[in-house]
C-alpha cells in the first residue's frame, strides 16, 4: 500500500545527508532498476517523544521489491526501503514513558498519521488518510522524506514502536512487523479466530506460511491452498496445516466446496477467485492481503449465492501490532526465514522475484551492513 504526500512549496531543496542532523547509512535504490547501493544520508535529532533505535534485523518484503522497481508507479527516488524493523533502543525523549535504552523493539509500515481522524482514535492508524509511511513518504512538517529499514539506526515517535516479547528470536520477528500483522489483523476481525473454524489459505509464501502458523495458534483447522502441489509436504509436515489443496485439482476443489469458514488470500498473482469462493460456506468471508497488479474479475452471483463477502485488509493498527507481536511470543510464533547479509540483498531481490525463499529473507543489519560493501 502507497501513500502520497504532497512536499510543501518551500521543502528545502538539500542532499539526503544534509537534511538533517544525525548521520545515517543505508542502501538505497537510485533508478526502476532496482539495485541497491550505499547511500549515506541524515536522520532528525531524537524529540522528546522520539526514541532512537540501532537496527538489528530488516526483514525483505515482496513490496519492497515492488517499491524499488517502480511496480506502483509511485516511488520517488532515491529509495531506501524496508519496514519489518527490529532493532535496540539507543536514546528515549524527555517524555518517552513506555520504554528504555536498551529494549528490544519493533517498526513497521508506519511512523505516523494524523492521529485525529475516525481511523486514528479508534486504534486504526493503518486506514489514516495522513499516514506516513517508514518509507518513500514524504514528511508534511518538513517536506523530507522518509527512509525506510536497510539502514544503521532510525528515529521513530513512541507511538509508532512496539516492544518485542523477550521469547522471540529477534530475526525470526521482523517479518511480524508486517507479514504478521497483514494476516493476524482480519484474522481477528473477521471471527477468524474462533477455535474450530475452518480457514483456508491460499498461497504459502512469506504471508502464507505465517498465517498457518497463526491459524494453528487460534486452534483452527487450517488447508493450504496452492498451485503447486509440491508443497503439501511442507504445508502439512513443517508447518502444521490440516489438510492441503491444489487449485487446478477441479476434483480435490469440488470435494471441499462449502467447507470453510474464512479464506485469507495472500497471492498477489493474478488468479482466479469463483472458484475460491466456492469453497467458503454461506455467510463465509473471503479477505485478500495480496495485491494483483491487474484487477480480479468477480462475477456478482459468486457472492450472492451463499451470502458470501469478499474484503481487503491492509497490515493493522499499532495497537493491534502490539497485540500480535506479543500474541507470537506466547504461542511461539514466528517467521522461516533466511538470514543474509547486506552485501547479498541485490541477489535476494532476484531470487524472491522468483518467489525462491522459504519464507522470508532477513538482513543482519548490524553485522553487515557496512559503508564499504
């Protein structure tokens, strides 16, 4: 999800370093080629509701790649992205009350928003038609832009930070920071969370497998659903699900139509949804996380028939996040990931545009990211 902000008239026209106080470093994407490179630039001093944080671990997320490339038609370069952040509190302002040097944190997709709006006061930040977003946002106070998680340190409103459960592994957390949220948050607000319901799963990628996982958390009967048949073992064996699909299978689809309570569709391929919706029982939702670039055709008597709903949700509120986060360390869950350093991130984006990671790559940060590489 993208967030157009416009800059002020009289934004400041300065190099990214020099915008700024505090010295920051990074890898930034320059051009739709999408390669990343060292990019040095600068970070606001630590208000007083600020803390300042040293990044640990950025998690890879599909949208990054999507971001650096140009896919949105909207990145305003240069880019520095990521927004799975998990990182150590260095400095806390004046007012800061909720945490401490030295506390394990988290950041996500967004460092602010209007905070006045319906959405805002009702722990919705994530609808907020001001949110900014950790990166390739363009700051209303200032008209700067925001720099996202490949970087050495970041400076975040406490509002915005989320403590991270000293029971997860801070690698395997950072793609909660998103992935988590984006399938816990309907999950919940769609009564998907009910133990003994039926959901069903459509793809297992880096949102996919997460949400198996949350789903076995909640006490569901979890199917993977997927085009490739070759993961069943892993949907089923590793990650727990009950039972498993393959989409092209008319038989196995026909035999398990009005079966489930609720589908969480993390595919962002174009792909074809009566059939999906088939297998939902009356009154049963259908609620997408993945983003197709082209749009989805859904003929009106898929839904009639059955009083079926089809729904979109974005990531959640920091309240929710926080809720989640610590949902994950009391029942274990996290993220399969692939922990790389920053001198392999261009060749990372090559192979998860190939969809080949299981599941998520994560950068080690603070022992690799080095302005030489």
């Amino acid at each position: 999800m993208a967030l157009e902000v416009a800059a002020p008239t009289n934004a400041k026209k300065v190099a990214p370093e020099e915008e700024h106080p505090r010295k920051a470093f990074g890898l930034a994407a320059h051009d739709s080629s999408g390669l990343l490179s060292p990019f040095p630039f600068s970070r606001r001093n630590n208000g007083d509701t600020d803390v300042t944080i040293k990044i640990l671990y950025c998690g890879i997320c599909h949208s990054d790649l999507h971001k650096i490339k140009n896919d949105w038609k909207d990145t305003i370069y240069p880019a520095v992205p990521g927004h799975e952040v998990v990182g150590e509190i260095t400095e806390v302002g004046s007012n800061v009350k909720n945490f401490k040097l030295g506390d394990k944190v988290g950041v996500g997709c967004m460092v602010e928003s209007c905070r006045s709006c319906p959405s805002c006061t009702t722990g919705f930040e994530n609808y907020c038609p001001g949110m900014i977003l950790i990166y390739n946002s363009v700051h209303p106070k200032d008209g700067t832009m925001t720099y996202g998680g490949y970087s050495d340190m970041i400076v975040v409103d406490q509002d915005f930070v989320v403590h991270i459960p000293e029971s997860l592994p801070l690698d395997k957390a950072a793609p909660l920071l998103c992935a988590g949220i984006t399938v816990y948050a309907p999950m919940k607000y769609h009564g998907l969370n009910t133990p003994g319901k039926h959901l069903g799963v459509v793809g297992l990628g880096g949102l996919g497998h997460v949400a198996v996982k949350f789903g076995k958390a909640f006490g569901l009967k979890v199917t993977v659903i997927s085009s490739n048949p070759n993961k069943e073992k892993e949907a089923i064996q590793r990650l727990g699900a009950d039972a498993f699909l393959v989409s092209s299978n008319a038989e196995q689809m026909k035999v398990a139509m009005c079966s489930m309570d609720g589908i969480i569709d993390t595919v962002s391929a174009t792909h074809s949804i009566p059939p999906l919706l088939a297998l939902l029982k009356p009154n049963g939702k259908m609620i997408l996380v993945g983003a197709p670039e082209k749009p989805l055709e859904v003929p009106a008597f898929a839904l009639i028939f059955g009083g079926k709903t089809l729904v979109g949700s974005p990531i959640g509120g920091i309240k929710d996040t926080q809720e989640m986060i610590d949902f994950a360390g009391k029942h274990n869950v996290t993220a399969d990931i692939e922990l790389i350093s920053a001198d392999y991130v261009n060749k990372a984006m090559e192979r998860l545009a190939k969809a080949d990671v299981k599941y998520r790559f994560v950068i080690d940060i603070a022992k690799t990211l080095k302005s030489d590489i």
